[in-house]
C-alpha cells in the first residue's frame, strides 16, 4: 500500500472509534486497523448503563459501538481488519506491517486496548456477560440484591469488591490464598464491612448454568476438597467478577514505546508519547479510570493533537 495517511488509528474500540471520527472530521486522511470486531471489550458488555447520552433503556455494548462506527464512517475514515505484526516508529512516515500488507502514516494512534486477565476456569468464556464480568462499574447495578463473588486478593480485588457491596446483599471474596495481597489500609475496611465476606485457599475450577450462572465449583488448594456454589433458588443466579489485573494489548510496541512496569504506555495529558507522531488512546495507556468515556476522550484529544500538528507539513 503506497498511501501515506495523515493517520492510522490502530484499534476500533471506543477509543479508536471517536479518534477515527474526530481525525475524518478535520478532514484527515485516516486508516483504522483492527483485528477482530469493532469495539474491544465493551462489544462483549450485554448492557450499558453510565455513557453519556446513550440510549436509557436497551443500550447494549454492540448498539452503541455500531453507532460509533458508523459516525467514523460517515466523515470518511477507512477501515481494514488486519492484525499488525511489526511497527517502524520513528521518522517521519511510520509503517504498520502485516502477514498481507504494509501501511504508512505521518501520525499514529495506538488504540489496542487492555484485556481483563482471565479467571482460567473452565466455562468461562462462554458466561462473559451471561454472570461473570470484570469491571464492577460497569456491571454492579445488574446485581442489585443479588449474591456476588470476587477472584482476586490484590488491591483492585479488595476495593472492586467493596463497591459492589453497595448493590449486593452479600459479596464473597474467593482468594487462592489465605490472606489479602491488598494495602493494609484496604484490608481494615474490607474487614470491617458486614457484607464483605472472604472464601480462603480457593480456586474456582468451574461455571455454569442454563443461559445465564447458576452454579459454580471451587476447590480449596490446601484439602483438595471441591464444592459446588449454587444460586439462591428465588434468584436464580449470581454474579463473579473476576480481577486478577488486566494486560494490556501492548506486545508490538515492547522496547519502543515507554511502557510502566505492567507494559501500560506513558502518554502526557495530550496523549503524546516518547515518539513524535505517536499517540496513545484508551485502555492501552496509564490512567486511573478505564472506561468507555474516558476511551472516547483520549481518542479525540489524541485525534485533535495530530491535526493540530499537521501544520508542520504544510
């Protein structure tokens, strides 16, 4: 491909999306790649309650992030589906290779996201969405009044755990271990809510059910010993929140972008990273809050910093 696009946005994602809109609008010439669907992790999310201006009722992660992509289409922002192998950063023109092709842009915004580290139990993947979810902001509300549990032990695991007390009647958390990794300060309030409760030395091994979760096998790592969690019969299901961290989809770019020690990319307020003409957007980057709209504001300030920048070529 001999095209140099002013852009490429690398990822289809809320974030990538709105840079893709916000970049086609200024009259940019803009490339979005993405490998599997449009959307990342919200395009698995059954129901959205918090995005600004959503539909109230029956917004869904598909629905909203097919909006999206329309809105990027609709102001010319090309799409391919490729997954990149390899990236030249520096210089001028930056190049986005492939198995089948090979693509070059002055500016790139790296949208790839994060992706939640998984629980490892059989059945898994097919209850995401369905009773098991990774992100307590998202998904609490869905279990008000319901029974939940919690993998995990570390900080996240501990303070996810005690928000989704707000909506729960109780909250479990199940760690392989037999104490908190969790700050001590965590801890003390951990022990001191009555509707946390804590399930030591265990390991979900299995989940299930009838369409949604009904069920679920732990095993304690010490007896060997499994036992099977049912759902309360007048609720007829549970929730488990997994949040043994997440990895962030950043393995192109090691040893060229400046990464924190779990591989997120350093950006400033404007997104730029150590590279001229390298942006990163969304969940890939080090922040505090990861979620669809925080994702749709770094895509387009990352989106007007390149436009703003073009000046420099012309």
């Amino acid at each position: 491909m001999d095209k140099i696009y002013d852009v490429i946005v690398l990822g289809a994602g809320p974030a990538g999306l709105a840079a893709g809109l916000y970049a086609g609008r200024s009259r940019l010439s803009v490339l979005i790649l993405e490998k599997g669907q449009d959307g990342g992790q919200i395009a698995i999310t059954d129901e959205i309650e918090n995005y600004p201006g959503q539909i109230v009722e029956g917004e869904s992660g598909p629905s909203l992030i097919a909006r999206m992509t329309e809105q990027a289409a609709k102001f010319g922002a090309e799409r391919v589906s490729d997954t990149i192998t390899e990236v030249s950063l520096e210089g001028d023109v930056k190049v986005l290779k492939s198995s089948k092709a090979e693509y070059k842009a002055r500016h790139v915004i790296l949208a790839t996201g994060a992706h939640a580290r998984p629980i490892g139990c059989k059945g898994e993947a097919e209850f995401t969405g369905k009773g098991v979810s990774y992100c307590a902001t998202c998904d609490a509300n869905f279990f008000e009044d319901f029974e939940v549990y919690v993998v995990g032990g570390g900080d996240s695991a501990v303070e996810e755990a005690m928000y989704l007390t707000k909506f729960a009647r109780k909250v479990t958390i199940i760690h392989r271990r037999d104490e908190l990794r969790a700050a001590k300060s965590i801890q003390e309030k951990a022990f001191k809510n009555p509707k946390l409760h804590f399930m030591w030395d265990t390991v979900v091994e299995e989940v299930g059910g009838d369409d949604i979760l009904q069920w679920m096998k732990v095993k304690n790592v010490k007896t060997g010993e499994v036992t099977t969690v049912e759902a309360d019969e007048e609720d007829g299901m549970f929730g488990v929140f997994g949040f043994i961290g997440t990895v962030p989809n950043t393995k192109p770019f090691e040893g060229i972008i400046d990464m924190d020690e779990r591989g997120y990319i350093k950006t400033d307020a404007d997104m730029h990273t150590n590279i001229p003409g390298v942006y990163a957007a969304g969940d890939v980057r080090v922040k505090s809050l990861r979620q669809v709209v925080t994702a749709a504001a770094d895509g387009a300030i990352a989106a007007v910093q390149v436009e703003r920048s073009m000046s420099d070529y012309f």
